[in-house]
C-alpha cells in the first residue's frame, strides 16, 4: 500500500528560485510548506494561486461568491485566503506575497503560472501542493516549462488529515489516493 502512495510523491530536489508558487486548494498545509521554504531562503517571493471559493466559507462565514456590491459579504479566492495564512498566522512580510487568484484547476494554474513567469523572467520556480498530487502536477507543468527555458522543482505538503506512510488507514486518503489515480488517468487521456 506505501508503494501506492509513494508512486505519487514526486518531489524534485531542491534549489535557489526565483518565485515559489502555491497551488490553490489546500489553504491549512501548502502556506506551511511555502513558509519554511521562503525561511530556509530557497526563494524571496511566494505567490499562492487560485480562483476556487472555498465552500466553507459560505457556510461559517455567510459570504456570497456572486457578491458583486459594497453591502454582502464576498467570499475570498484560494489566492487571497493564503495570502491572509501567510501573512497573519505564518509571519510572512506582505511585500514577500503576490497573490495570483487565477486558475481552478491544475491545468489552468499550470498556464497563469506560465505567462506570469514569462512575464517577468523566471527561470527556476518552485510549485508547492499536496505530497500526493506531484506525480499529475509533473506531467503538467515539466515538459511544458522546460519548453520555455522554465525549471520547475516540485515539494509536497504533508497533509494535517492523514498520514502519507499509512495513508489507508484514514478515509480523508483514502479519497486522496484514488482521486488523484482517477485524475491521473484523465490527465493522461486529455493529453496534458
């Protein structure tokens, strides 16, 4: 059962870059990662991604992602929220931070992150998800960055709901492991 889960841990070795991007999705675990890479120095930059609400937002804090006025509560994007966990709980400077709120997937996250690292000349970047996600996050971004003179090193985030080792034994991955074999396929089948 660990080769399973190992099979989808594919991090990269680490090194110097110009920016390291959170994905959007897991605000609680991925900002942790981003921190200590950004204290370690491997990077002077974070730039956490995402246009998804999350949907407990809407729940236990009564906002509307369709808020479009001054007079309701708007929900925040992944990007924004990240933002707010780096900076108020992570210490993170806020001059360190430059929130993207694109993408609300892996593939759309793969292209803001592209034409923001053309844009502005990076070379070597780091993309931080889930330990779990890396082996599909690797067969959207390598190759296609590599393409543009781009080197992408992956680092997965630990997750605070199971443990990656026994991964079976804990419902939350359970899911984990066979949504990301399921979305490796599709990947695979849309050519991404």
């Amino acid at each position: 059962m660990r080769g399973v889960g190992y099979y989808l841990m594919a991090e990269t070795q680490l090194e110097k870059a110009d920016a390291i991007f959170v994905l959007g999705g897991n605000i609680n675990d991925r900002p942790v990662l981003a921190a200590k890479l950004y204290e370690e120095g491997w990077s002077e930059k974070i730039i956490p991604l995402g246009a998804n609400f999350d949907f407990a937002q809407e729940v236990l804090l009564g906002c509307n992602p369709d808020c479009m006025s001054d007079d309701c509560n708007p929900c925040k994007p992944d990007a924004l929220l990240m933002q707010e966990v780096l900076e108020e709980k992570l210490n993170i400077p806020f001059e360190a931070i430059v929130p993207l709120p694109e993408g609300t997937s892996t593939k759309e996250e793969s292209d803001a992150i592209l034409k923001f690292c053309k844009e502005n000349g990076y070379q070597t970047i780091i993309i931080v998800s889930d330990l779990f996600h890396l082996k599909r996050i690797s067969y959207v971004f390598i190759e296609k960055f590599e393409k543009e003179g781009i080197k992408v090193i992956l680092r997965g985030a630990k997750n605070s709901q199971y443990n990656e080792e026994f991964w079976w034994q804990y419902e939350a991955g359970l899911i984990m492991v066979n949504n990301e074999y399921i979305k490796l396929m599709y990947y695979w089948l849309k050519g991404y």
